[in-house]
C-alpha cells in the first residue's frame, strides 16, 4: 500500500502499467478505487496512476480539504514517482483538482479529460448543497452513501457496483466530505480554464443530472479545441454506469494526442 507524506497529510496512491502516464482523479466522497474498470483498459499501453485526495479513502485528513492543495498532493506523488508530464482524467470533483493541478505545474500536463464535470456552479448547487447537508445531519454516513450510490448511478448498473460506490462514500469523514462537497459544487473554477492549453475532451453522461449536458456543452466550448462525448446510459458517475463506452473514448483520444 504505498504511501506519500505531503503537505501535511499522508497520501495513499497507486501506480500500475507501462508507458505515459496517466494520472485517474476520483469524484466527490469516492477514491481510486472507483477506477477499477479505466486502469485494467489502459494499463497495456499507459502507467495509470491513482491517489486517494487528502480526506477520501485511505489518505488521511490531519487539516482541511482543499481542492488546491490536493492538486499540490498530486505534484508531490507524480515528484515522488519521478514523473515529469502526464495526461490527466478527472471526473466531478477530479476534474477542479485537475484544473488547479494544470494552473499550479502547466508544463507537466499532456491532455486532460473532463468528465461530468463543469467550471461553472449548477443553478440548484446551493439546494443541492443543503439537501446534502440537511441529510447528513439527521443519517449517517453509511445512510447517506446508500441513498448516493442509488441517486446517482443508473438504476441498471449492478447493485455490487452501486454497493462499491457506496462503500467507499460510507467510509468518509462527515465534515471534510461537506467540506470537499461545498467547494466542488459552489465554486466557480472559471478563472483557470484560460490556463488550459492542452487538448480536452469533455465527457458527460446522457443522464446526467448533476452536470447536464448543455453545462458540458458550455464547459467544453469555453476551451480552445475542446470536444464533447455523451457517454450514453449513464449517469453522474460516467465511468461506472458504461465502463465500456467511457474507456472507448478515453482511449481513443489518449492514444490520438500521445
């Protein structure tokens, strides 16, 4: 279980394969565990790294969750790693640490893949955020990610699927993961996708609820020769409701900007 002390927290990541690197950034309240089915597609041709950010999975949370700093997390595991560059996959919560991490070291980053992810807060975010809290107040953790798992994967993928997701969201902390929710869906990260020069491919789920596919579309037409893909029958959690289409097009496009 290899293990990094960084900035404060100690870091739990994984590395596996051959080739380029490419860095696999979890949604909110999950871990790198959620990329199971992506490292076993890419491993053959690329070295997939995974990290648990500060707070989620086996990282530890001696200090508050911060996007940014996670995004220091990383540098301090692909330094640790003797990594000099890397293509960047970052889904919901994993795409903003994938904006700040391309704003902190932009020479380091090969491409980078958004999915069901937007730099622009929902309309609802602030209900959103309150439900959540409100929800968290009164159940417990295991409770919540129950409720989570079934919200928001499609009700056909495997209920041992939707049981590994809501494992690992039952897992966390109450506080950093209200912490973490607060700044992935409340914060505006506009501001650092001029930093983008890379290529991008937007992927979003066609049942989306969290990040629609018109909040996609504008993401996506606000970078410089960014293109979009639908990851049909699925929902928020893209790369865990349609596997199989979600690392068709990951694939194809890594392999198309090297």
């Amino acid at each position: 279980m290899p293990m990094l002390a960084a900035n404060g927290e100690t870091i739990h990541y994984e590395s596996t394969g051959s080739g380029p690197v490419v860095v696999l950034l979890h949604g909110l309240g999950t871990s790198g565990k959620m990329w199971t089915r992506q490292i076993k597609a890419l491993k053959d041709r690329y070295s997939v790294v995974t990290l648990d950010c500060r707070g989620h999975g086996q990282s530890s949370a001696n200090g508050e969750m911060n996007l940014a700093t996670s995004a220091k997390d990383l540098r301090a595991v692909l330094d640790h790693l003797g990594c000099k560059d890397c293509h960047l996959i970052g889904l919901g919560m994993g795409g903003a640490v994938a904006l700040h991490f391309n704003a902190q070291s932009p020479a380091m980053v090969r491409s980078i893949v958004f999915a069901d992810f937007a730099a622009k807060p929902a309309q609802n975010s602030n209900d959103t955020v309150i439900a959540r809290r409100e929800a968290i107040a009164y159940i417990s953790m295991p409770e919540f990610a129950t409720q989570y798992a079934a919200e928001h994967l499609m009700f056909t993928t495997p209920l041992d699927v939707q049981d590994e997701v809501a494992a690992m969201i039952a897992g966390m902390n109450s506080k950093i993961y209200l912490q973490a929710m607060q700044q992935t869906l409340l914060e505006d990260f506009s501001p650092l996708v001029d930093a983008v020069k890379a290529p991008v491919l937007v992927l979003v789920g066609a049942n989306d609820m969290v990040v629609t596919k018109p909040m996609a579309e504008a993401f996506a037409r606000s970078i410089s020769g960014a293109t979009l893909e639908v990851i049909l029958s699925a929902s928020h959690l893209s790369n865990i409701d349609n596997p199989d289409a979600f690392n068709e097009a990951s694939r194809k496009f890594l392999d198309r900007v090297g």
